[in-house]
C-alpha cells in the first residue's frame, strides 16, 4: 500500500504549509494585484473551463471553497500560486501539469479580483442558438452501420469539445462527435415502469459545461450522427430524458434554471428559475442545478438545486402546469444515483459531507447520512454485502475512503441508511462502479496529487471487503485514471487514462480489464482527453 508514504510526503508538508496561516504577505494595503483587459479575459476563460466547476461562477464556493477577494487577498500571490500548483489532499487537483507558470501566476492574480457577473439567457435567445442538422422526418428506420449499438460506449472526450462513439464489441473508435465544450455528462431514454419510449438508447443527449445541449443518434452513420443541438446556458451540468422519450430536461450553473426541451427536435420550450430561499432561509441568486434523473416509477424528474439544499421532483405530464415537490434536504446536492428498486434515489450533500436519500413514491426527504469529506459517487454502485444485504456506495473527493451504506429498507431495515462499512484507499477518487455479474468494486483515485496514486484505480473485493489490486494505467506526467464502465454482459470493465496535460491531442486510451480475472485485455488509443464513458445497454436498464 502507498498510504503511509504518501500522507507524510514532503509534497503534503508543503502543502500545508502553503494553506495554513505561515508565510508570505498579502498585496500591498490588501489591494488586488493589477491586471490588464486582456489577462483579466484569459483568467476568466480559465477560471471557467478549470475552477467553476467546484468554486461557482460567483466565487461563493461549494465543493471548493469560495474565492471571493475578500479572501484571496489575504492568502496572497505566493501562497495562491503554491496552492494552485500543488493542488491540496484535501481534493483539489495540481494544476502544474497542465498549466504553465505564467498561467498559475495570472490565476492567483485574476482570483484577488471581483468576480465578474455573467449576463442572463432568455428562451428567445436559446430559439436563436438552435440548430437541426437531420430533419426528424429523415432519421432512419433502422441501423445504418451493421454495428450492435446496444453495445457502443459513448465516451467524453472533454477539452476538445467531443464524444467518441466506441464499439464495444468491437473496441473500435466508429465516430468523434462535435458537441458542447467539456460534456459532463449523457443520457438517453432509459426503460421506466409505467412509461414506454420507442428505442430506448438510440438517441443520446449530451450536456456540455457551455450550456450546449446536443442530440446523438446512434443509427445514423458516424457522418451524420449528431442530428440537432441547442444551447440552454452558459455553464450547465445535467441532462435527463422523460420516460416517454417526448422531452429533455437541461440544468444550468448559470443561469441557475432548468430548461425542456422538445426531445424530437431539441427546440426549447420551458425556462424555470431555480434562484430562491435555501434551508437556511436565505436568498440564493447562484442556485445552481446539479444532478437531474428521470424517475424509473414516475412521470417525473428529481431536480438537484446544489444550493438551495433541496431535491425538485418535477411532474413532466403536463409541461404547462408544472406540478414541483420541493423536498428540504441537505446544501450542496451535486451526483447520485437510485437504488436497485428504483425508488430511492442516493444523492451526494459533498460540501456537506453527507448522503442523502429521497423517496420517489412519497416524494420526502428518507434518510441523511454522514460520511467523509466532500462524498462523490457520481453515477454510483449498488451490490449485494454479505451481512449487510444490499448496498451503496461512494468514494469522496477530499480523502481517500469509500463509505458503504445499506439501501434495503424492506428486506434490510436495521442496516437501511446506515454505514456498513468503510475502506480506505491510497487518496481520493471520483467515480465508483461495479456490476451485478461482478465480485468486484472498482475505484478511481482521479483527485489525489501525487502522480503514483492519481494514475491508479483499486478493486476491492465485494465479500472480503478488501482491496485485492491496485493497477496504475500509465506513467505519463500529466495524465490521470478516470472512471471506470462495464460493457453489456458485465465481462469487461473500462477504464479511462486521461490525457490532461495534452488534451487536445488524441493521445488519451482506454484500458480494457476482463472483469473475472482482472488481467488487462487491450486498450484503444487515439482519444481526445477521455474521462467518463456511457454504455447503452447498461445506462438504460439503470444497471449500476
């Protein structure tokens, strides 16, 4: 194990050093340090391809810390630019291998100034950023291609604006798809209990940090698989599709709203604000929308408003008179996932470092549960504990554990909600993912600083609770592990090696493990920065 010798590095001595109250002043008479228009444009740039994300687009914090002058200022030059290059174990990345000093130095400037307030985006201005590129009437009736679509990855390849359709028989790249800028993530109609859409998994529905939502057919050829796209926000996270497959739902960061969509012809139908009182009571004008799922027994979607610490259950029967339960739950709602039945729905409160749990049928708040620092599960693991019955699980972003709770309130009700166990891994991670045919729990260790761990994934036996491999995918400086998926009869599992410091080269890969003997079996190359991975079989028929 690299635990002891990582957590009393001098990199993490540094570290320490460079976030606690020792050394370097401020700017003279605590003023921001000057810049010029055009530095103050390229941080902004940076600031929102890199930092958003975590510390908001006002700088308020949630997952990361806010960076509000009246904050920065004080830490100073130096002290920023140390954090900024090292990163923290407490889960922020180092950026020192994909930006250069010059670039640390104008953002440890840009983040001392005011936050600049971006504009608003009116339904009439996303009209006019629509576009159809295959008019629905001339979609094809069947696959074009010979290929079992069933069984294609869609892969985020994040920088260059892109997703990779994969053959996951195959393993062969079929398509690079143009799309919003860094997709976070996509989704396709999946198989509902009481509603029935035509093709699930055919089309695809990808949501880019730009606020670019994009339409992917799956039966067109590769040259004319992006079919239509329209743009909702101007940063934005989720996307989620009705269980009839008539509509789209897209969440923004900024301006923190949701929007429906047609589904057919992606043109934008609804705006719903999701500023407002939080459970503190407070106005929140940065509200932004987090996770969005559609509910497997329900007409409806769950709406994650990340500051307002409330889940939305949105009724989409009639878009009109929109029917929203809001549930008071916990701040900072960011990724979940449901439990095998498909009716509680376990999402992360990370800045809050807790779990919580919704009731789709009841539409209350069930359970909250405390774990680790900053809880990341992001699309989530569900097994089978041999003493607990059955489980969730997440890893967390600021240290390295992975808490398991059982989810099995009527067959399991004294250890429903509550933490079964924990295992601790060589540093933080953020995805977690298994499969049922599966003996094995796989993690990433993406958030961690030191190259040796953030290069590595670990498994971790279901009925030991050990972890039994540890397997680092490359050496490269600059490149990370990310993400693992299992294809469709759950005999391999895929896992990403990002190509951060060069992202915009197809020098990412994918390393392909059989998921019984844990050998590695190939790797596909030529990926533009490859992080998540989406397989259509498993992702439509909720296989977690």
């Amino acid at each position: 194990m690299l635990k002891t010798k990582l957590r009393t590095s001098v990199l993490s001595i540094a570290i320490g050093l460079a976030i606690s109250g020792v050394a370097t002043t401020a700017g003279a008479a605590n003023q921001a340090p000057k810049m010029s228009e055009a530095d103050f444009e390229k941080g902004k740039t940076i600031y929102f391809q890199r930092c958003a994300g975590c510390h908001g687009t006002l700088r308020k914090g949630a997952t990361g810390k806010g960076l509000l002058p009246k904050d920065t200022i004080k830490l100073g030059q130096k002290r920023l630019e140390k954090i900024i290059t090292y990163g923290t174990e407490g889960g922020m990345n180092n950026f020192n291998d994909i930006m250069s000093k010059e670039e640390i130095t104008l953002m440890a400037k840009y983040i001392q100034q005011e936050p600049p307030v971006p504009p608003e985006m009116s339904l009439a201005l996303m009209k006019e950023r629509h576009k159809v590129y295959v008019d629905p009437k001339d979609y094809p009736t069947k696959p074009l291609h010979g290929r079992n679509w069933k069984n294609f990855f869609l892969v985020i390849e994040r920088d260059a604006g892109k997703v990779a359709v994969v053959d996951g028989d195959k393993h062969e790249i079929v398509a690079h798809i143009e799309t919003g800028y860094a997709v976070h993530v996509l989704k396709a109609a999946e198989y509902h209990k009481t509603l029935k859409s035509k093709d699930p998994g055919r089309f695809w529905y990808t949501q880019g940090r730009d606020g670019k939502l994009t339409k992917i057919d799956l039966w067109q050829t590769p040259d004319k698989m992006r079919v239509a796209e329209v743009q909702i926000a101007y940063d934005a996270r989720d996307v989620a599709v009705s269980g009839d497959g008539k509509y789209v739902v897209g969440g923004g960061y900024w301006p923190p709203h949701f929007v429906i969509v047609d589904a057919a012809t992606m043109e934008p139908l609804k705006v719903v604000s999701s500023r407002g009182v939080n459970v503190d009571g407070e106005y929140v004008n940065e509200s932004r929308v987090a996770a969005i799922y559609d509910t497997p027994k329900h007409p409806t979607w769950l709406v994650s408003m990340k500051e307002l610490g409330q889940m939305w259950q949105v009724d989409y029967s009639d878009i009109e008179n929109l029917k929203i339960t809001k549930m008071a739950t916990a701040k900072f709602l960011h990724d979940g996932f449901f439990d095998p039945t498909g009716r509680y729905f376990q999402i992360a409160a990370n800045a809050s470092n807790q779990m919580v749990v919704v009731d789709t049928d009841t539409q209350k708040l069930e359970a909250i549960i405390d774990t680790d620092k900053l809880p990341h599960p992001g699309p989530g693991a569900n097994w089978v504990d041999p003493k607990c019955g059955p489980v969730g699980g997440t890893p967390h972003l600021g240290v390295g554990l992975v808490t398991v709770w059982g989810n099995d309130p009527i067959g399991h009700k004294d250890q429903a909600w509550k933490i079964c166990y924990t295992v601790e891994t060589d540093g933080p991670g953020v995805f977690i993912r298994t499969h049922p045919k599966s003996d094995y729990v796989w993690v990433d260790q993406t958030k961690h600083p030191e190259p040796e761990v953030q290069q590595s994934v670990q498994v971790i036996d279901k009925k030991t609770r050990e972890i039994v491999k540890t397997f680092r995918l490359t050496e490269v400086e600059g490149y990370a592990a990310v993400h693992m998926e299992f294809n469709a009869d759950g005999s391999e599992v895929w896992v990403s090696v990002w190509n951060r410091k060069d992202s915009l080269k197809p020098n990412g890969e994918i390393v392909i493990f059989d998921a019984k003997t844990l050998k590695e079996k190939t790797r596909i190359k030529g990926f533009y920065a490859p992080t998540g991975k989406f397989n259509v079989y498993n992702r439509t028929h909720h296989v977690t």
